[in-house]
C-alpha cells in the first residue's frame, strides 16, 4: 500500500496539533495493536506505573485490532489525528518513513538502549542508517506436531525434510479418522507466507538480486507442486483456502492435525485451551539441499514526526522496554524475547518450545523491505489460491504472479 496521498494532509496537520498540543503537554496517546485478550490490560497497567512514576504524564491506550489497525492509522494520518506512538506492522515502515512521518528515535537513543536489543529483531527497523521504529513483538516459525497421532502411526521422529513429511502424512491418514496430515493455511493473512516454507526450503528468493521476483523460478514451481501434490492425495484438511490460520490452529488444537507450521504463541494457546494435548515443536522441513528458512515477523512500536510530546512519549518507550515489562508482555502473548537480558531470564532459557524457534533464527527470513509490499504479497495469495483450487497451472500461473510483481516494484521505484 502506498501513502503518498497522505503527505498533504499529514505536514498540514501539524500546526494545528502544535496549538493543541500546548494545553496537554504531557499527555501521549498510544495506539497499540490488539494480539489477545491481554493486550489492553497489560498496556492500561503499564501506563498507570509510569503514570505513578511520572507525575503530571497521561498515557493514553488506545487498543485496536490488528484486521483494521492498517486502515485506522491511513484514516487518523490521513486527518492529523494520529496518535503520539503507535504498533504498526514492521513491513508498512517504509510507507511511513518515506511519507516523512515516522519520527528518527536515534538522538533519544544511547549506547546502553540500544544494547538491550537483540540484533536480529532491531535491524528491521533501521533504514538507511536512521531506526525509526523499535521491536514490540517478535515471532518466527517452526512445526508443531502431534506426538500421539505420530505414535500410533509408528512415526518415531518428526521430518527433517518434505519427503519425510509427506511420508508421515500418509501415516497419518492411514490411521482413518476424521485427523489430517499435514495443515496448509490457505486464506487471509500469511497465505503467501506458508508457501514461502518450501519455496526456501528449494533455495528460491522472493526478490531476486536483479530487483524481480523470484516466483517465476524452479523453486517456486516445484514448492507449488510440493503442497498441490500433498491437497490432490488428501493429506492435508479439505477446503485448505476456506481455512485462515486460526482455523488451522484450532484443528491442531482438537487433536486432528498431525503436523502444521505456525508461530510461538500457539504452545501458549495449547497450554491453556487443551492442556492434554501432547505435542512436539521441530524445525521447518528441509528442502532437497538442505535449505530451510523460517519467516521472522517483528512489529514495530513507532513515534510519529507530528508529536508534540516527544519527551514523554520517548520516556514511556523506553519504560516499555526495560526487563521486567518486556519479560511480562512476551510471555504474556507468546512471542520471543527481542531483549538480551530478558531472553535469559529462566520463563524464555528454559523454554523448551521457544528453543526450536530461536534455534531457527539464523536462518529466518523478512519480509523484503520495499514499497507495495502488501500489494505483493496479495498477488501471491491470490497465486497460490488458484493453484490449490486447481483453477491455474503452476507455472503459467506464478509466471503471471510474477510479472505482476515486477510492475509493481516498477511503479514503486
């Protein structure tokens, strides 16, 4: 998505938020993203304690779900009623900063902030040598699996690479039943990025080094012949692009899925709505080369250039991100640590599940950073649908995807 219509409105809101701004010199709004049921209640808390510790601020928390957070913030923008700082998805950065309206956190920043983070989840944030936004969540991806449904398939261990995995799926379904293989999410967000799973794992880039797509690629075709091979043999769930990523989560959760790659917070789930449940957490199948990548995911909390409370509004961040508050919302919601010390504090070091995910990080993959990201990733949502549905050939239809793509970061550049 782009906002270059929004720069007008943006810069001309400014002087009326300055006027405003005068008469609440310590107020900040804060906008933040909606990741469970414990979101609210834990920013309400925090900023009640920095409240306490600070007085004469009002920290103000605004929750809003992720499905609109987008539009929300295009539309406050938009008519300078944006907030003071505000979650956005890592990968809609450039769009802000680019518009000029993400704010540069570096003169607040000194070397002992900085330190606190753990490298990999901070860099996404930083273009062209300025950070613009800091790392509120953080997540990667491994496989789960289903250590009774393996069992009574004779499966000893989970797959190492997708012949494995196939091999167990067909396991799986011998057992009959109304269990399935292997979950493929086929519908709304993160449908691009489960086919990009085995698009790695066959050493395909989404960008190419020529600025291009890689869809239009072997390792694209035989991902995609991959996953149709494992719909068309009935070792996935029926319907794959009527199910979303929640649906295919509840299916693990109810015992009926034998293996599926999702992120960190569904052992958190599991762990309160089906305790019983016994289940494993492995690496990402590796492909024919022994390539393997697993989809880095950061969020971004960001201070917007038209602030007229930036002190305060820095103050609060960097509350937010000491320790003792990052150990309470990560593990809260289930991500990974994106802090040093808090990563070694014993709820993450001794977290068995989360070791499979942060084993995985050397070989995580973003989101490539350019404009019309979100556009690119629905063309190949839409790709992908078609060939599950068996509505397109592969290769015709990713090579369609593909020079689709291209013009997109054509009128992008």
């Amino acid at each position: 998505m782009s906002f270059n219509w929004l720069k007008t409105a943006f810069v001309g809101s400014v002087a009326a938020i300055a006027l405003a701004g005068n008469a609440y010199a310590d107020t900040v709004r804060v906008t933040v993203a909606e990741y469970s049921s414990k979101t609210g209640p834990y920013f309400e808390k925090v900023a009640s304690e920095f409240e306490a510790a600070n007085p004469g601020s009002d920290i103000q928390i605004e929750v809003v779900p992720w499905d609109v957070l987008q539009q929300k913030l295009t539309t406050d923008i938009s008519g300078g009623a944006n907030a003071d700082l505000a979650i956005i998805g890592t990968r809609w950065l450039i769009d802000y900063v680019q518009q000029g309206v993400a704010a540069p956190l570096d003169e607040y920043m000194n070397d002992e902030f900085k330190g606190r983070f753990i490298e990999t989840f901070l860099s996404p944030s930083v273009m062209d040598g300025k950070t613009y936004g800091l790392p509120i969540a953080a997540s990667a991806r491994a496989m789960y699996y289903n250590k009774e449904l393996f069992e009574k398939a004779g499966i000893t261990q989970p797959p190492a690479n997708w012949d494995e995995l196939k091999a167990a799926a067909q396991k799986i379904k011998a057992l009959g039943g109304d269990v399935y293989g292997f979950g493929l999410q086929g519908k709304e967000i993160e449908t691009d990025v489960y086919f990009y799973y085995a698009f790695w794992s066959q050493g395909g880039n989404l960008i190419d080094k020529d600025g291009t797509s890689g869809l239009d690629s072997e390792a694209a075709y035989k991902a995609a012949e991959l996953y149709k091979s494992l719909i068309d043999e009935g070792l996935t769930e029926p319907g794959v692009t009527s199910l979303n990523r929640e649906d295919v989560q509840n299916l693990f959760k109810q015992g009926r899925v034998g293996m599926m790659i999702t992120a960190p917070f569904l052992a958190a789930q599991i762990k309160e709505e089906a305790p019983n449940l016994k289940y494993g957490v492995a690496a990402i199948p590796a492909g024919p080369n022994g390539d393997r990548g697993t989809y880095g995911v950061t969020d971004s909390i960001i201070m917007f250039e038209n602030s007229q409370n930036k002190e305060t509004a820095w103050k609060f961040l960097d509350y937010l991100f000491t320790t003792d508050k990052r150990e309470e919302f990560t593990a809260g919601e289930g991500f990974l640590p994106v802090n040093k010390e808090e990563a070694t504090r014993p709820v993450f070091a001794e977290n068995a599940d989360l070791k499979a995910f942060t084993d995985l990080l050397p070989n995580a993959r973003f989101a490539p950073v350019i404009p019309g990201w979100e556009e690119i990733a629905a063309v190949t949502s839409n790709a992908i649908q078609k060939i599950y549905l068996g509505q397109g050939e592969i290769k015709p239809t990713l090579d369609a995807a593909a020079a689709e793509i291209d013009g997109i970061i054509a009128k992008n550049k």
